[in-house]
C-alpha cells in the first residue's frame, strides 16, 4: 500500500511540476483565433546560434513562462532554416537556398528581419490579426522575458 501511494505521489508531482511548453504550427493559427483570440508569440532561431540554445535551456525551461506562455499566449517554435514550405496568413512560405544546404525560410525574414536584417534569436509578436506588433532580437533571461509578457498580456 505504501508503494503505491509513494508511485501515486510521485506521479502527481511530476505531472503538475513539470508542465510542457505548447508549441503551436503556424497552419493551426486560424483554427486556434476562432475558438479563442491570443496575441502570437513567435520565437525564431537557427540550430547553430549558441543565443538560442540557451534562451531553450533557460528561458523556455521556466514553469512561470511556460505557464504564462501556455494559459495566454500562442506560441511557436519555428526554426528560421527550416526547409518545409508553410501556409500562413492566405500566404506560401517557402525556404529560400542561399548555398550548398544552407538557407533561410521566407518567414522568418518577414518576421524576424529589424532595421533590414535578421539577428537570431527573434522574438516576433503578432496580434489576433497576425499582424506584428513587437519584435526583439537578442537573448531574453527569463526575469527579462516574465516581464515583457506581463506587458503584452495588458
């Protein structure tokens, strides 16, 4: 009885202390803003940029931004190589080569690109409409990232 219980409580523990951060398609927007309106939170970053591997480790690793992220927001991780096309906003994405198998994704252009250039990791936010209302390019802690979502979520 007492194994069980102790299996029941570490279960219980695990299940409610450690909740995933949902990651949201950009094809499962539309459906998604007609059952409920959100502000879009797009994270855009590439594999090899050590910036974005450690806003993964850190940042997006806080049950108090996942938490906030998953109840309020949307969010996608998109990675800006990514070599799939994507339909968004009655628009095809496509990945644009720029050498042998490197490239960048024509959405993470027209969502990342500040003052005509595009520095990873991005933060882009969309509104309900999908249309950009606050982009952010640099590594966010997660002290600096609770705050900014406090601000969007006004």
């Amino acid at each position: 009885m007492k194994k069980l219980f102790l299996l029941i409580f570490f279960f219980g523990i695990s299940a409610t202390g450690f909740c995933q951060l949902k990651s949201n398609s950009f094809e499962e927007i539309d459906s998604l803003q007609q059952i409920q309106k959100r502000k879009i939170i797009v994270f855009i970053h590439t594999d090899w940029c050590q910036f974005c591997q450690r806003m993964k480790a850190t940042t997006f690793k806080n049950q108090e931004i996942i938490e906030k992220l998953n109840s309020d927001f949307y969010f996608i991780d998109f990675n800006a190589e990514e070599k799939r096309d994507i339909t968004f906003n009655n628009h095809v994405f496509k990945f644009q080569p720029s050498g042998n198998n490197v490239g960048v994704h024509e959405l993470a252009l027209q969502l990342g690109t500040i003052n005509n250039q595009i520095v990873y990791p991005v933060l882009c936010v969309l509104n309900e409409n999908n249309e950009i209302v606050f982009q952010y390019s640099n590594y966010l802690a997660p002290k600096d990232f609770k705050i900014l979502l406090e601000k969007l979520k006004e």
